[in-house]
C-alpha cells in the first residue's frame, strides 16, 4: 500500500526591501517614460494590479540601473540563497527536525541559474548530510509550487519512511529590463515580486494529507508564458491572453483532473490558487463556479506580496492553514507549457 503523505510544516520568506506600488510606477515614469512612450500609456497597470506593495532583493534604486547577466546572476544567487536559507531553516524548526534528517531535497526555481544549485550551495548553512538526495527542477514558472510538492509528495512515497524538504525560490524582479520595454515587460513590472517557501513531508504526519496530484499540459501554448534568453538576461514571455484562456480551457482539464479521482468541483470545499494577476483571479472565480470574492485569501497575498511565481500559492497556503483548512482543498497554479497543476490535501 501506498503509504499517505503528509505536510509536516510549512513556512514562508520575503526579501527585505520593499517596493510600494506607487512608488514603483513613480520610479517606471521618471526613467523610462520618455524613452518607452508605452509605459505612460499602461500605467493604469499598476494601479488595476490589485497590488499595494512587493518585496525584493534589492531596493529600487538597483533596479533602475543597466545590468548585465554577471549583475543579474550575482544577485540571484546571493538572494536566492539566503531566502532558501530562511525558508527551510523555519521550515525545518517547525517540524522539529534539522538539516541532518533531510533525505531527499527538492528545490524548484525558474528565475536565475545557478550550477551548482540551490540546494547544493546551502549544505554548508543548514547541515544536510552529505548522502542527501538532491533534485533541483527548473523550467516550470509559476506552476512550480503545486508541481514541486506533488513531486516531493511523489519522491516520499517512493522512499517510505523519507523526510522530504520541498523548497521553491523565485525572484522574478530581477527580469527588469532596460534595453527594451514591451508591454509583457510593463506588466511584470506591475505584477512580480520575489520570496520564498518550504514545505518537509513525511510518511503519516503533518497538518494536511496529500491525497492525490495531476496536471494538464496544453502542447500548442508554448508562447503563453515563459523566457526569452537575451543577451542580458531573461526576457518576460506573458501573453494577455490568460485571463481568456484560463476561461476558456481550464474547466474542462479541472473537470478531467478531479475525474480520475472520482471527485467533481463540487467536493471541493476550497480551491486553493496561484493568483497571476487580478483578472486571472477573477476569470478563476467565474470557471471554477466559486462566486466572486471567494478568492479572498489569494487577493491578499497579491496585495501584499505580488505575484512571486512559484512560491506564491504555498504563500496563500500558508495564511490558509493557519487560519483553518477545510476538509478539501486542492491546490492549483498555472505555468509555463502551459501547464495546469494540481493538489488535493485532505485536512488532518
């Protein structure tokens, strides 16, 4: 049998400077409105967002200055790393293990490169033991939250009696660009913030149960979402076209996803979702048949922290358990592939 997986602890980290929304947009109009006639015309962006303020890994001063990929890549791997740190370090102590217990080490991230990765870099500072198992995954964007803790719920299972660290870092700030200013770059400059999450799962234990996974992946949507390699960093690939599409073809993968479990929207009493902007919040709501407003929780993460892509919807998870997870819940993000995920979580 199967043993149940369960999410022992759950944690969260934020950078530390903040990048207020008005603020930003000041920043966005005084350096490149005269360049980018654009950006003045979507300003309006930034206000509709649903986004008050963001944290990143550097103050916007940094940010308004060219930069390269050694800039880019040496502030990913700094902050990256210490948000990793913080993250599995609080991740660890609320399950009352440390790094030597850690059996398998599954980091997501999608927003810098790092070789060796994360993980690797952070053995020294949270003592994982040297046979640790270690699986860093990139390339799946902001769904990187549900499909890294189905994998790591997948790699538990598979190893019974296995103590599984998931962490997924994003630190999507550092895609602003100043060699050219698309619409796609204006919008993720209203929308994306950077932070941290970090989940341990065991055999039997823990707050939530995971009880089943699935993803659905649309082959003909490659340019929905993603990155373009530049010769100075990544470049933003973000389609207006989600809110559309969520609409129109998420219904019928959720319906599939939930039918092989034997379950119907229906017998899930909360829908648990990365938030990528407000429309697509609100184009959630409508095709999940949920009413308006009952995406309360992923409204306020978004106001708070903006979309921080992968780590995004363990934040809202987080705010849920702690507040009191209902009987049901499945966790849902959308990424890059373009690929819906999911996790059904039974509450203990």
């Amino acid at each position: 049998m199967t043993p149940s997986i369960g999410i022992v602890s759950l944690e969260t980290a934020s950078p530390p400077f903040e990048l207020p929304q008005d603020e930003v947009l000041a920043a966005v109009l005084a350096h490149f409105g005269d360049r980018f006639p654009l950006v003045e015309r979507l300003a309006p962006v930034f206000a509709n967002s649903g986004i008050r303020t963001r944290q990143a890994v550097r103050p916007i001063s940094w940010y308004l200055e060219p930069r390269g990929w050694p800039e880019r890549s040496e502030a990913y791997l700094e902050g990256a790393l210490d948000l990793f740190v913080e993250a599995a370090g609080k991740a660890l102590a609320a399950a009352g293990i440390t790094g030597a217990d850690v059996d398998i080490i599954v980091t997501a991230s999608t927003t810098g490169i790092a070789t060796p990765s994360l993980e690797a870099r952070a053995m020294p500072r949270l003592g994982f033991r040297p046979d640790a198992a270690r699986v860093p995954v990139f390339g799946i964007g902001c769904a990187g939250g549900a499909t890294g803790l189905a994998l790591a719920a997948r790699l538990a299972a598979a190893q019974p009696g296995a103590t599984v660290l998931f962490v997924t870092v994003e630190l999507c700030t550092l895609a602003l660009r100043h060699d050219e200013v698309t619409a796609a770059d204006i919008v993720a400059t209203a929308l994306f913030g950077d932070g941290a999450a970090a989940c341990v799962l065991r055999a039997d234990d823990g707050f939530a149960r995971i009880a089943s996974y699935a993803e659905h992946t649309w082959s003909d949507s490659l340019d929905i979402m993603g990155w373009r390699v530049d010769p100075n960093g990544l470049g933003v690939m973000l389609s207006p076209t989600v809110p559309a599409f969520v609409q129109k073809k998420l219904r019928p993968a959720m319906d599939g996803m939930l039918a092989a479990q034997g379950l119907v929207v229906e017998d899930v009493d909360r829908f648990i979702c990365h938030p990528g902007g407000a429309k697509v919040v609100e184009a959630l709501e409508t095709v999940l048949d949920l009413g308006q407003g009952a995406l309360d929780v992923e409204r306020e993460v978004l106001r708070e922290h903006g979309n921080m892509s992968a780590p995004t919807v363990l934040f809202i998870l987080d705010l849920i358990r702690r507040r009191g997870l209902p009987p049901r819940s499945v966790l849902t993000a959308l990424g890059p592939g373009f690929t819906a995920s999911t996790v059904t979580l039974l509450a203990a």
